[in-house]
C-alpha cells in the first residue's frame, strides 16, 4: 500500500511539472516587447450591455425609460397592460417615496376585478406583460431567477408569475413555468421565485398578474438565468467568447460613454452609482441613444476582469465633454463643454475613491463599499485612464494636468493612461499636441484611436518611426479597418504583426468596438456580432483570436524569409502585403510563428528555427479564404482550422492566397 501512494503522489508530482512550466532563458537575437498586447475594449454601443453580455432578460424593469432618451419612450416602454379573465384596472407612474433616489419610477396597480367573467375558464388577473429584448430566449429545463420589489399598500397580494409563449391576440400564453407570490408587506420589499422553462423558446413573454382587488406597487422586474457566466450575471456565449481571445487587459466603460449623453455634465458616467445594489443604482441616457441600466456596472467589469485573469482598465471622464456631442463633428469650433476649474476637485476624488474601492482594504471607506458587495479581497487596480479622445485643447490640458498631478501624489503605483485626442494619425494636431502633454508629464501611456479602410492598414508602418527613446508608450485603444471581410481581418492582422515588431513602443493594443446585437447596430464593423440565440464571430475575430493566444516577451525578426522580398524580414516594405512575426513566451515555453498574407498569390517562405529547442510536434491553424469572404447572420464560411504537424527547425512552407497561418510550438 505504501508503495501505491508513492507511485501516485510520483505521479501527481510529474503532472503538476508538465502543467507548470519552467520558465527558459531566451535565446539570442531576440527584442524585449510586451506581453499586454491583446486586451478587450467594452463599451455600451450597439445595445453590448442591457439586453447583450448582462444576462438580464427583461427591458425596462426599472421603468426607468424617458422620452429624454428616445422618443416615444416612457415607464411603460417594453411593458403592455395584460387583464385576462375579463378583469379590470389602471396603471399609474409615480415617483414618490420610492425604494431609492436613483430609481425613482415605479407602478402602481389599481386592481377593480380579477374574477372570471361568464363561463370564462381561462386565466384571471390584471397586470403587465414583458416581451424583453425582442423577445425572451428560455432553454427547456433550464432555471430564471425571478425577482421584483412589491408594496401592498392596498389589499392586493396575491400575485401569480408567469413565463408563456405568446399564442396570439385573444388568447393565454402557452405556459411554460409560474409561480406565485404573497406580497404582504406595507413597505418595499424583495420577493423572488424560481422559474424552471418545460421547453425551449425564443420568444417568451413574461407576465406578473395580480389576482385580487386592491393597489399594489411594484418596481425593479427582474429575470436572470441562472446559469451565467462563472455565476456572475453575464451571458455565458458572450463571455465565453471574449474569454477565448485570450485578452491581458479590459478598457471600460467607453468610449464616447465615458462623457455621458452630451446634454450636460449631469448626465456623464460616474462610477459610483454603479457599484452598489441594483435598485440603488442610477440608470443614464446612453451616448448612443438608449437607456444604460447599470446593472453592469463597475462592480461587474471588475469581476469580469478577475474572472478572465485580465488587467481591469477603467477610464474616468475629466471635466470635458465629447467634442462630438450636440452636433460638434464638423464644426469649425468643435462644441467641448469643460467644467470650471474651481469644481474639478470633485473629478479628482471620483479618481482617488475609485483607486480606494478597487485596492483599499476593508477598513477603508470604499473598500468596504466593494467588501459589503461581496468582494473583501482588493481587485489589485494598476492602470488608471483619464479621459477618451477629447480634442486635446488648452482647456483639456489645463483639467488633465490638474488630475493627473493630484493622482501621481496620492497614488504613484498607479500607471495613468492619457490620450492622444480622435484620429491619431501622424500630421494630426490633436496627435501632436497630446505628445507634447505626453513629454511634458512623463506620462507613462498615452492611448491612440484610429478607423481606416484596409489599404491604410496594409501599407502603414506608423509606429517603425516612433522615436526609441520616449518614455511614453502608445495604447493602441481603438482600431479597424472599415468593414469585415476577410481582406480587412487579413489587414489588421498585418498590421498587428508590425505592431507586434514596434511592441518595444506599443505595450498594449484592442480592436473596436467589440460587440453589436442585431436590429441595435449603431456601428460598423464590429467584432462580434449576435442576437438573443448565439453570437456571430467575424474574421476579425479569429485574427484578433491568434494574436491573444500567441502572446509573449521577445520577438526574433530575421527567422522568416519570403521568397523575393528584398526589404528583408525585419523591415518590410509599406507596399509589400505579407509579413511575419517569431513570438517567444518564456513563461510558458512556447514559440509562436506568424504569418500573413493579404495577397492573390502565394507566398513561399523560409522558416529557420535552429536556436529554438523545439519538441516534437507542432499546432499549425490556418485562417483562409477569399478577400470578400465573410461572417455574418446568414452564414459564417470563415473558420480558423487546427492541426498537428512534425515539428522542424528548418523547413520552407507555401503561404495560401488570402491567409493567415499560425505555427505553435512547445519548447
């Protein structure tokens, strides 16, 4: 027996070492890059949250929606007045002693009759219905957590939750789960139920019917599956999909979001309203024209963040609005609000408390906001951002340096993120003038935006003459070429290949914007796409996808050659669309070969890994097509495919038309 658990634990052991690798010395030749290169950026553009990755199944469930925000919209938006069984009762929107100042709409039910009428046998009840985001997704046998706020301040109790398929006008929904409620208290209180779905729908309905006389308030409709991502409320296809990008780091809130919905500095994101309970969190006009819900708020991007082992890296407004906000594109005199000087020390402690919230330990006033949400361990915050490409005016450096300053002195650890203003193009005076601050502060990086069609991405070679000896690194925060073909995919990818070259300059990279639910695009292209069933992954996708999973700490330029190419491997025409980058991760131990080819010929290329200690057997994944080639709701022809070759150090290999392949190797 002794001997038994001998061999086990010996066993045990040799795994565990197989698991965690030692970490190598690299070989010669080699540049130090960074490591951070892929990360994520969310914004709230495209309905990406309420109705996207936040599972939350219901619209409108705080009846918080205005005409402020859409016209036509109101409390009753995505709700219908439902009174089957002949009953009779009015609604009422009202805004008095409500459960919080930040959610201050609810309904009140006035039920006159609930009883059948005739020899109707049908349901009964008066009540609302709920359709959700253009209907509710259910999944037979799986669970929704159901819950509201009740206030029986009448009489009314008795209250039946029901999840139907609609049958038509006229007729009760179908049933597929209910369950029923006594609402007994004089104040608000929580109630909940659990709904198990008896089959598969995708356009359920949600119905919350009260089945006696009296008034009853209610506020905060609520339906969430329970099976969500890692059990944190995200929608587990979505999130699974950002997971396998492999990012290093998260950008959040926005974007544009991050100023607010241009009708004032009272309407800008501020962090705070969004960490607590849902009910006391404060719903916003979103910049793209419907209503934020917070229901992910900073609390969950934080926890997103720790659950995919990625940097959280919030950006705070500073006291300056948009440019683009109340029709300021175009304009001679770009429209940017900014806020008196003597009130910035409000912005600056949005900064400090958030710093606190994120790291602080229990003991401290905001860390023990985020230990009382569940959270007691720090999130470990390192990147701070301030501002998102405003127009880098006099004005805008003036509150950026204020804040800036403020934050180095309480909080030097922390690695502020500035930025470079819109369109970070060479020639740019926002471009310029954002480096000058850049220099001036010894700003650690400074983030650069930039969207183009494909040929500006094939020919670039921006950052080859950025000078070497800035103490600044770039942030590429938001990039793509200007439509989602494979040619475009095939593009960033090469030029992620030059980035990955200059990753001595540019520490961190994310496409954008990530996400877009269809009928609620505001924006094109997108990274993802998807509807209330499943999400639709662009070519985009699947090279952004290589380049997270092949991240590493030194790039070797001169172990690939093209046949012809007479730049050479290590700086490669701006003409010539192909190109390669050799990735060693020494951490993991493993050697990642890329290469790209956005040509209608086909490339021979030779491949000398002599230096590399190289195992035997390879991953080779192979992303090709035609240039037109896309993904999209109808159908997804572009794939990446895997599979396992005999490793070589030497060898020449023939790169597809329209491709890009990747080559995996253990060390």
């Amino acid at each position: 027996m002794k001997k038994l658990i001998s061999c086990a634990t010996l066993f045990v052991a040799a795994t565990l070492g197989l698991q965690a690798q030692k970490p190598m010395t690299a070989p010669k030749g080699g540049k130090a890059i960074s490591d951070n290169l892929i990360g994520i950026f969310f914004e709230d553009i495209s309905s990406s949250a309420d109705g996207g990755l936040y599972a939350e199944l219901i619209q409108n469930g705080s009846f918080e929606y205005s005409p402020a925000e859409r016209d036509g919209w109101g409390a009753g938006t995505a709700w219908k007045q439902v009174r089957p069984g002949h009953s009779l009762g009015t609604l009422e929107v009202r805004k008095d002693n409500t459960i919080h100042p930040n959610n201050p709409t609810y309904l009140r039910f006035h039920i006159e009759r609930v009883k059948e009428y005739y020899d109707y046998t049908g349901w009964k009840g008066f009540g609302i219905e709920n359709e959700g985001f253009k209907g509710i997704s259910v999944k037979a046998g799986a669970k929704y957590n159901f819950s509201t706020f009740f206030r029986n301040t009448g009489a009314a109790k008795q209250v039946r939750i029901v999840l139907g398929i609609p049958q038509g006008w006229g007729k009760d929904p179908k049933l597929l789960a209910e369950a029923t409620i006594t609402a007994d208290s004089k104040d608000w209180k929580k109630y909940e139920a659990v709904l198990t779905a008896q089959e598969d729908c995708k356009n359920a309905i949600l119905q919350i019917l009260v089945l006696n006389t009296g008034v009853l308030d209610v506020d905060m409709v609520s339906l969430m599956p329970q099976d969500t991502y890692k059990g944190h409320g995200l929608r587990k296809d979505l999130a699974q999909a950002l997971a396998d990008l492999k990012p290093r780091f998260m950008r959040f809130p926005g974007g544009c979001v991050v100023h607010g919905g241009g009708d004032g500095f009272w309407n800008t994101y501020r962090w705070k309203t969004t960490v607590g309970p849902k009910e006391t969190r404060r719903g916003l006009k979103n910049t793209w024209g419907y209503h934020q819900s917070m229901g992910l708020g900073y609390y969950e991007y934080f926890q997103f963040c720790e659950d995919l082992n990625m940097a959280p890296l919030p950006i705070l407004p500073c006291g300056v609005s948009c440019q683009g906000t109340n029709g300021g594109w175009g304009m001679k005199d770009q429209a940017q609000d900014v806020v008196p000087m003597s009130e910035m020390d409000e912005w600056v402690q949005d900064a400090l408390d958030l710093i606190e919230w994120a790291n602080g330990d229990v003991n401290t006033k905001w860390g023990r906001v985020r230990a009382e949400a569940g959270h007691p361990k720090p999130f470990g915050l390192k990147y701070l951002g301030i501002g998102n490409e405003e127009r880098i005016s006099p004005e805008f450096c003036e509150r950026f340096r204020y804040m800036y300053k403020k934050i180095m002195e309480k909080h030097p650890e922390i690695v502020i993120v500035g930025t470079a203003g819109p369109g970070s193009h060479p020639g740019n005076p926002d471009l310029e003038n954002g480096w000058k601050l850049a220099d001036e502060l010894g700003m650690p990086i400074i983030d650069e935006h930039y969207y183009e069609p494909n040929t500006y991405f094939l020919s670039s070679r921006q950052y080859d003459k950025y000078p070497r000896n800035r103490k600044t690194k770039v942030y590429l925060g938001e990039y793509a070429a200007k439509d989602k073909k494979l040619i475009d995919a095939l593009a960033e990818g090469l030029y992620l290949l030059h980035v990955e070259r200059n990753a001595d300059i540019v520490c961190m990279t994310s496409y954008a914007p990530l996400f877009a639910k269809k009928d609620a695009t505001n924006w094109n292209p997108d990274m993802i796409y998807f509807d209330n069933e499943r999400p639709y992954l662009t070519c985009s996708y699947y090279v952004q996808q290589m380049f997270g999973q092949s991240s590493g700490q030194y790039y070797y330029g001169n172990c690939v050659k093209f046949e012809g190419d007479k730049a050479g491997a290590e700086q490669p025409l701006a003409d010539v669309h192909y190109g390669q980058s050799v990735i060693l991760n020494v951490k993991t131990r493993k050697l990642y070969v890329k290469l790209v080819n956005a040509t209608d010929k086909e490339k021979d290329v030779d491949i000398d890994l002599s230096r590399f200690p190289l195992k035997k057997t390879a991953v080779k994944t192979v992303l090709s097509g035609k240039a037109e080639d896309e993904n999209n709701y109808e159908a997804q022809p572009i794939a990446p495919k895997k599979e396992t070759i005999k490793a070589k150090k030497k060898f020449d290999m023939d790169l597809k038309p329209y491709s890009m392949v990747m080559l995996e190797y253990q060390l």
